[in-house]
C-alpha cells in the first residue's frame, strides 16, 4: 500500500468522534501481552524521539494545518504512554493539539494510559495542565506475588502512590485495570482485590479475564486457566461491584453509579462500532466501512511507511460485527430489520437457549448471556 493513497480517508473537521494514538514503548512486555508493543529499556530517547516525530508526521497526513478538528473523545494507550520522558509528552500533545487546536475542551474525554512504575507528579501535572481529564491505570492486582507472575514491574506500593498522586494533582475521572482467571489466583485473592480497589473509590474499574493469546510468553510455556475458577471470580464481581455502587454498562467494565457520567465514552463509540481514527505503530481506522490498519514494523514506521492494509467490510461484515460489539453493553442494541432478517435462525437458538432476549426492538445479553458472552459472539461470525 502506497503513503500516497494514506490521505484516501480523509475526513472533514468534526466528523470523526474519537481519536486513538498508540505509544507502544513498554518497561518490559507482560507474559499474557499481545498488544503491538517494544521494550522500552532496548529503546534510546533518540528512538523515541524519531517514534514521536513519525507519528507527528503520520497525523499532519490526516490534518493538514490549519483546519481545527472536533473529536469527543481522544485515547492515548499503548504499551506504555507514561514511559515517555516529561519532554516527549510535552512534544506529544504539542503535535496532537497543533492539528486539533480546539480539543482541549472540558467536554472532550481524553484518557491517558499510565503504568505505576513510570509516572510521576510531574508528568501527571503536565498531562493535567494538557487537558487530560480522564487516567486509566494499569493495576491488575492488588497481589505484589500475582503481579511478578504476570510480569508486571510495579508492586501494590508504587500503584498507590501513584493513586494518590493523581488524586492530589487533581484528576477526578481515574479508571483502575483489574485481570481475575489467573493461574494460582484464589477466589479468595481475587475478593481482596476487589475489595482494595473500591476502598479507594475510582469513578470506573475494567475487570478482564486473563487469556492466554498465541505468540505470548504464556502461550509459549504452555500456560492453562481453570475455567471454572474463572467463571466464579467473574460472577463475583458482578454482584459484588453491583452491590457497592457500580454500575455494570458493559461486559468488562463499570462506573460509579453514584456519580453518572463516567462510563468511558471512547469505548462506547467503539461497542457502537462508530467511526474512529487511529494513529501510530498498529493502530486501525475505520472510518466510511473501510478498516485501514498500520503496520506492526517499527522498522517501516519510523521510516514513514505507516499504512499496511485496508478493507471495505461488506454489508454481511458490517452487521455481525455491529452484533458482537453492541451486544457487549449491558442495555443491548438497537437492531434493525435487516440484521433480523440475516440472523434470524441464530437469534431464534439464542433466545430459546436463554442467553438473548428481545424488548421494543432491542437486543440484549441475559444474566446467562454476559456468563457465556463468547458463545453468543460465535454464532454472528
């Protein structure tokens, strides 16, 4: 695919709700990791610097000066955003608020990925006076034993301060990542870890479950879950983050219902299977039916060779991934005809098997549904 044609989907100012830009430099890559991601300690500021100048370059592509444009939302994830340097995030939202000069509004989400280990009060000032109104930390337990299993290089410790640190500096909108299903974890450490993290009150908590993807570190060393050990803990904290305020709107994922509000809008545009651009090494677009991905060389990136693919989903495409993202949020989706017509047969089985029901057109995952959520997602593909 040639750079040239990179300009093909260009979009016009305020179009495109949400913004994702991927930093992919990390600490040390965890066992269960299979993002697009580089060890950082193999990596010199030079490196970083040339990665932040491609990217600046990769977004001035989609945004020539001086247009403004008007996302709801921005994401900076990775890897590890947080390990950049005070002046490579300085550089950072510099270039990103260059070309989107009118983004830094109290209206617009924009969440930065942090890490324990590699933040500091004054990087976390410098994300504040940028506008970031929205930190997403990756905890994972509050077991320090778990957490060197995982690879993880923070401990329980650095996490607090970092918590705290936040919280000083003013951030109001704090989400905390959590994994259960893993290898050794007890029901029990699990509870512990649940009950720590609400201690400390943040506006929203991801639970994932751990899996074990093909080219991982776990997956190399033949690493097994316990399914149903699996099974309790995400039923447990179901009931039990229900039970303490949370609001369950999706999957994976709650917020504070005492505080409405602070479900991650950056994701829900995703779950809706709404447009969205991404910008960095292994992001992907989607934007008019077309899903464009960059390349996974970093190699070809730095030297600005940054698209890799592109594919225009067809009609049959669109709807079942409209399924199996929608179906992900708790209140379910709206359906059209259309979708009925197609997948009327599998509906009907899932219905009469009690993990979908159906009210005033739209679609949802029963109790029985969110617990078995990947066999439903299988009979769209």
């Amino acid at each position: 695919m040639k750079n040239s044609d990179y300009t093909d989907n260009n979009v016009e100012a305020g179009l495109v709700p949400a913004f994702y830009i991927h930093i992919p430099f990390c600490r040390k890559k965890c066992g269960y990791c299979d993002f697009v991601s580089a060890d950082y300690a193999d990596k010199t500021t030079d490196y970083t610097d040339r990665y932040l100048q491609a990217l600046s370059k990769e977004i001035s592509f989609h945004f020539p000066l001086p247009t403004s444009y008007f996302p709801l939302t921005i994401y900076i994830g990775g890897g590890t955003p947080s390990v950049l340097s005070e002046k490579q995030i300085v550089f950072l939202f510099k270039t990103i608020l260059a070309h989107l000069t009118k983004c830094a509004s109290e209206k617009i989400e924009i969440t930065f990925e942090i890490n324990p280990e590699s933040i500091t009060e004054q990087k976390l000032k410098i994300l504040k006076d940028y506008g970031v109104n929205r930190l997403s930390i990756g905890l994972q337990s509050f077991n320090d034993m778990i957490l060197k299993f995982l690879g993880r290089v923070h401990t329980v410790k650095d996490f607090l301060s970092c918590y705290e640190s936040a919280r000083k500096i003013g951030f109001k909108n704090i989400n905390i990542d959590l994994i259960f299903g893993i290898p050794g974890q007890t029901v029990k450490t699990w509870q512990r870890t649940l009950k720590c993290a609400l201690q400390l009150k943040p506006e929203h908590i991801s639970t994932y479950s751990l899996t074990i993807e093909k080219g991982t570190r776990f997956f190399e060393t033949g690493l097994r879950k316990d399914d149903d050990a699996d099974a309790d803990m995400y039923e447990f904290a179901i009931h039990y983050l229900k039970k303490n305020g949370y609001h369950h709107y999706e999957i994976s994922n709650f917020s504070r219902a005492s505080k409405p509000g602070f479900e991650c809008k950056h994701n829900i545009n995703y779950w809706k299977n709404g447009e969205y651009l991404g910008f960095g090494l292994g992001a992907v677009s989607y934007i008019k039916g077309k899903r464009i991905k960059n390349t996974e060389n970093l190699t070809d990136y730095l030297n600005g060779k940054f698209r890799s693919d592109c594919e225009e989903l067809k009609s049959d495409e669109k709807m079942s991934e409209d399924l199996m993202l929608g179906l992900r949020l708790i209140d379910g989706m709206k359906i059209s005809d259309s979708i009925k017509e197609k997948f009327f047969v599998a509906i009907s089985k899932l219905k009469h098997s009690g993990l979908l029901k159906e009210q005033n057109n739209f679609l949802k995952l029963t109790d029985k549904g969110i617990m078995f959520a990947n066999c439903v997602f299988r009979e769209f593909l």
